[in-house]
C-alpha cells in the first residue's frame, strides 16, 4: 500500500524526488558521453555524506573521506582506462549532459535522505510503492524519445525474450529497490552510499 494520510506527503515528496533523479540521469545520456556521467557520478556519495550529515547530523564512517578518495581515484582510473580521453572535447551539448548529471546526484541523495528519514514513517513497501508511481510516465516518457531503429528492435522480440525482459524489470528491480532501502535505512544514507564505486566493478565483471 502507499501508507497512511501521514504517509502521503512523505511519499509524494519521495515520488517527486525519484522521477526527478530518473528523468535527469536519463536525459544525461542523450546528451553526453557515459565516461563523463560515469566520473560525475562518482562524486555521488560524497555529496550524500555531506547532506546526511547536515539534514540527518549523521556522523561519517571512521576513514570515510580516505575510502571514498581511494575508491573514486581507482574508479576513474578504470573509466579514463578503457576510453580515448585525449580525442574527446567538451561541447555545448557535453555540458547540458553534466549538468544532468551533477542533477541526477542530487536528486539520488535526496532519495537516500528520504530513505533513512521516513524508517519512521513508512515501510519499506510502503516506500518503494509510492517509488513505483513513476514508472509510467518515465516508460512513456521513454517510449516517446525511443528511435525507430529502437522500436524495431523491440518489435523484433520473440515471446521469450519478452518474458525475460519483464522479468528483469518487475522482480528483479523490485528486488533491488527494496534492498536498497533496507541497506540504507540499517547502514544509514553515507555508508551505503559509500559502497556506489563498486558498481563499475560489478559492471566490468
């Protein structure tokens, strides 16, 4: 369910927050290139240890600040590894995409804080409902910017592919937002967000 009439305005101002950190890092992409989101997103969870601690006065991890230097320095070591920085040039477009970018963290911050700030208030059901209320103007959205060699790719699926498809999105991102805030709200918003590095692990994995 989506809670009580005390739940609402939580849950509203959550929904507000997610479509907003969706719509940014989504629109990000369209205008720049991934190694330029991918070095902005790693000053992620330092932005979200800064807010925790002035709007949650959550105290950071004993050698929070050398684990982030540590792993954002290796993270974009491997990201700068595996592109041509040098033949790459900053343009008007590029910048649009940063600002979307350095948006897009924000806005996941935000969503970490309102995590770990309504334990209180909501369940985590509760929580990722009033999360879920996006995903239809986001897949519209989606839809209406796809390009026609895209939606051909997607007329082209056979019955199984689709049955695999919509089971990556409906279990397995239902599974991972619940984990996720289950992690932060018993790690709290800095720790969890500390751990963000390791997706470009996982990812070249």
């Amino acid at each position: 369910g989506f809670g009580g009439v005390a739940a609402a305005r939580v849950g509203g101002l959550y929904s507000i927050v997610t479509f907003g950190r969706a719509a940014t890092n989504m629109l990000s992409f369209k205008y720049t290139l991934v190694l330029y989101t991918q070095l902005i997103t790693q000053l992620g969870p330092f932005i979200t240890a800064f807010l925790s601690r002035a709007i949650l006065h959550e105290p950071l991890p004993q050698f929070f600040v050398i684990a982030l230097i540590a792993s954002t320095f290796g993270a974009v070591l491997c990201v700068l590894g595996q592109s041509k920085w040098s033949a790459s040039e900053l343009t008007q477009s590029d910048v649009i995409g940063i600002g979307l970018s350095v948006l897009s963290i924000f806005f996941s911050s935000g969503m970490r804080i309102f995590m770990k700030a309504s334990k209180s208030t909501m369940t985590e059901q509760e929580l990722i409902s009033w999360q879920y209320t996006n995903a239809v103007p986001l897949g519209v959205a989606a839809a209406m910017t796809m390009s026609p060699s895209a939606w051909s790719h997607v007329q082209a699926l056979c019955w199984s592919d689709a049955f695999v498809l919509s089971a990556f999105v409906l279990i397995i991102g239902l599974f991972a937002n619940f984990a996720q805030v289950t992690s932060v709200r018993h790690l709290g918003p800095s720790l969890a967000s500390s751990l963000q590095p390791l997706r470009l692990v996982s990812a070249i994995i």
